[in-house]
C-alpha cells in the first residue's frame, strides 16, 4: 500500500504529466520509506551484492555509485514476499506519483498499451537504516512589506512557549533538547532576531485539523503549515485588506467573501459594478472581459474613491467560472516601489555617466524591471493561496439521477468523491445542523430537491445558510448556486462551503 500525504499543486502536476507524455521516461525516482525493524529486506539485499559485481559503478569524485540488476526469479519473489504487507510511505515524489496515476490511467481510457505505464521508478529506503539521516527543511517568506515581527510572536504565543535565544547555535541547541523532550518546536529568525517555538499542546491540531489522521497532525510539517503559516501567518498578510469573488466568464457573481474594501457587497455583476462605480484602466479591463471566457488570467487597475486596486482574476477549472482577488495597491506595491526609486535615481545621473556605465543602468533597469514583476507573480499567488479557502470543499448533484461528486480542495475528503446525493445528505446531517431564526433545521429538508427548487428559480438565485457542527465548535457557510436546467426545471446545484467560525471545544477530563 502506497501512502501519499502531502497536498500537490495542479501545474506541477500538468508539467510534468506533459515530460511523462512526450518522452515516456521517468527521469527521477520516486523516494519512499518503509518499515522493517528485522532489516530482513536490507540483509537480503547485501547478500545478493556480494554474490555478484554490480552492473555499473562510478565515481563523482565524492561519492561512488554502484547498480546491481536483479532477474533472478527466486531473488525476485522473495523480495516481493517482503514487501507484500508493508506501507510504503512516499518522503519525495507526491507531484510524480500522481501523475503516473494519471498517466496510467489515461492510457487506459485511450485503449492504449505501453509496456511499463503501469509501474513507476522508487527507490525504498528502511526508516531504521543507520545511514538514512532526515535535515530540515527550512521556509522562507520574502517580501512581507507589512509584516510585524512582534505582532506575529503575540499571535503565535497562543499555541506555542516563545523563548528568545541570541544566535543559531543558541536556537540550534534549544531545539535539540526539546526534540529529546518529544516536543513540537520550531526556530524563527525575522531577519535580526532568533525565537524559538515549542507547541504547548497536540490537542490544538485536533481541533485544527479533525479530519486528519492522528499520525498526520503529529508531523512537525503539518503543525509548520497548517498552525504557523496557514493559521497565523496566511491571515496577516492581507487581513482586512483584500476582497475575494467567484464570477462567471460575463462577471455574474457566484460567490464572494466578506467585502473588507470599499467595493459594495451586494452586487449582481463584478464588471457592470466596476464600470459604474469606479475607474479601471480600459485595455488591461477590456482584455480581460474578452479571454476570460477561454480561460485568460491576468491583472488590471482601477481606482475607487481616489483608493487604487489591483484587480487579479484565473480560471477556476470549473466551468466557465473565475476567482478574482482585489487588494489595494498600496499593500502590494510597498516593495515595488523602492525598486522604483532606486531606477529613477539611477536614470536620473545619466548625464553624469559615461557611455560605459550606459550598458550597465540598462541592464539594471530591466533587472529591476523583471524583479519587480517577479515581486507582483509572487504577491499575486500568495493572494490566491489565502483567498482560495473561499471555496475549501464543493460538490456538484445532479437532483434528477440522485448523484453527487464531491471535491475537497484541502486535506482529506469528508465525503466519498462521489455517490447517491441522498445518502450524502444523511451524512451530513449526522455531523451537522442548519441554523435558522426559529429553530435548527434538518439539512435533508433544506438541501432537498423540492425544497432548492422552490428556492432557486434563475440562474441568478441562490441558497445561503449557515449550519454548525452538532457540538457547536464550528461554523461553515454554506452556498447552493445552479447549474443546469432542463425547461425551467432545476436539475443540478452546486454547493460551496467554507469555514465561517471555528471556537474551541470542552475538553471532557
């Protein structure tokens, strides 16, 4: 058994399905562990290396490599003895294993045969080999104008002990003594100053991340992730600053989060909006009225109440619908424009210059020119990765066949990817209520399809309720939007939620 756990990122995996397609080559091996505490499998391995000189063996001049090719059948079946009960867990690969599985997969629905496209190169490594030795891996966030050092100790001393320490080395031995206390505990250096963060207590990532497994929420990059960088981190960069819309390819809204801009809430279309209330710089606008129905991605400015905004719109790859992010420019252009001070400086002395020292401000401006685009890709994914959480789980039912697929865009899925929507309805009633002015209200009957088509009558009505987990230590909102109709009868949805409030939960003793 294969056990993938770390989430992958859709273009990684798109180029390299098209490397896998164009040369039908595995170009790197997949990296995974395994346990044998008997090292059975390793000790089989050795003998085999002794009884025969390897295939091919060479030298980096640091390091000598040797490959030893196994087709004795007897070799063969015993190694395939060994690992029939085991798991295999992938440590590097996440991005290639699943697109084997789509390559695979792919091939297959084509009718096409590839000797091999069925298997996948890793290499499988004892987790109790003396020589495997595991380094940390280490995150780097640049460019945070509006970081607050200070600001983000004091939010993270909610969950984790802060100790200053005064150098590396310091941090480093801090670290040590606290892994050897089976503590959680990571080093933050901001550039002057060392900090080191020890996890008070494992129960807050239950509450975190409740549909993961135990021995996922223990992991040191999942606390990193999840508490540190998503929690904290992720909701102070653009906190109160940036406005979230899911529109169609001619600007009707879908969804949209709170508005914490000066944009109004309540609107049928982005762009009819915008075109009315603000004042939008028309060829970037144009352009984008124009490829979004392909698909087209890009940014435009405009400027409201004398504010200026970056609008920042990609396809959603789902139907013909968008996520656009609107944020002051100000919050992203804090860095730019340091960058372009320092190029009209520059430009500004030319006349001091000699011809030489021309060539050189040149290839300054147009470094200065590709860092500061680079500075915007960078802001603008950062963004998104924030703002996606708009849509963290959705699912698509078809009311006439009684069929759901459901999508969960983080983490583990709650829900089978797909099945009888009734019987999805009966699930999510057992976790969960609606919440009403009156009373709390069954989902079955809410989500009903009598009841949505009683609701929903155009493409332009929709369905917004709130609902809770039974014990009420969480809060999710719920969307329901059409998608299909056959005559004017209502024949698919699509339900959007995302959390809306999480409140710590009684811990009984």
């Amino acid at each position: 058994m294969v056990l993938p756990h770390e989430e992958t990122l859709s273009k990684a995996k798109e180029d390299r399905f098209q490397l896998l397609s164009a040369t039908r080559c595995n170009f790197s091996s997949i990296y995974s562990l395994y346990q044998d505490e008997g090292h059975t499998t390793a000790q089989r391995l050795e003998n085999l290396a002794r009884s025969c000189p390897p295939r091919y063996a060479f030298s980096d001049g640091l390091v000598t490599h040797r490959l030893w090719v196994i087709n004795d059948p007897v070799a063969i079946e015993a190694l395939r003895e060994d690992f029939a009960g085991r798991k295999l867990y992938i440590a590097d690969g996440h991005h290639r294993y699943e697109t084997g599985l789509r390559y695979r997969d792919t091939l297959a629905r084509q009718g096409a045969y590839l000797p091999g496209s069925q298997y996948i190169l890793m290499t499988l490594t004892d987790m109790a080999d003396p020589g495997l030795t595991v380094f940390p891996t280490h995150r780097l966030f640049r460019w945070l104008e509006n970081f607050d050092s200070a600001a983000f100790l004091a939010a993270c001393g909610e969950d984790f002990t802060l100790e200053a320490k005064s150098s590396r080395e310091e941090s480093q031995a801090a670290l040590d003594s606290l892994f050897q206390q089976g503590r959680h505990a990571f080093a933050l250096y901001d550039g002057k100053n060392w900090t080191v963060l020890a996890l008070k207590d494992t129960a807050v990532m239950e509450k975190l991340l409740p549909e993961k497994s135990q021995a996922y929420r223990t992991l040191d990059v999942s606390i990193l992730h999840s508490l540190v960088l998503e929690k904290l981190l992720g909701s102070m960069v653009y906190e109160g600053q940036s406005d979230c819309y899911i529109v169609r390819s001619n600007g009707d809204v879908v969804l949209s989060t709170e508005t914490k801009t000066e944009i109004t809430e309540q609107m049928a279309n982005l762009f009819d909006y915008l075109q009315q209330n603000a004042r939008v710089d028309k060829p970037y606008f144009d352009t984008m009225v124009q490829t979004l129905p392909q698909g087209g991605e890009g940014c435009v400015l405009f400027t409201m109440n004398s504010q200026k905004y970056y609008l920042i719109y990609q396809p959603l790859g789902l139907m013909d619908w968008s996520i656009i992010g609107i944020v002051p420019t100000g919050v992203v252009d804090a860095g730019m424009r340091r960058v372009q001070n320092a190029t009209i400086l520059v430009i500004a002395l030319l006349g001091l210059l000699i011809m030489a020292g021309v060539v050189k401000i040149q290839r300054d401006a147009e470094r200065n020119r590709r860092r500061e685009l680079e500075r915007r890709r960078e802001k603008s994914d950062m963004m998104f990765a924030g703002m996606a959480r708009v849509v963290e789980r959705f699912a698509v039912c078809d009311l006439d066949r009684d069929r759901y697929q459901y999508h969960e865009r983080h983490g583990e899925p709650l829900y089978p990817p797909e099945g009888s929507y009734q019987q999805m309805l009966e699930q999510i009633s057992r976790k969960y209520v609606v919440l009403t002015d009156s009373e709390n209200a069954k989902i079955t009957q809410m989500l009903a399809p009598e009841n949505l088509r009683r609701l929903i009558k155009t493409d332009n009505d929709s369905l917004k309720l709130e609902y809770a987990a039974r014990d009420k230590s969480a809060f999710f909102m719920m969307t329901v939007v059409p998608m299909a109709w056959k005559g004017d009868r209502l024949t698919r949805v699509m339900t959007v939620s995302y959390t809306h409030l999480t409140l710590p939960t009684k811990l009984e003793v």
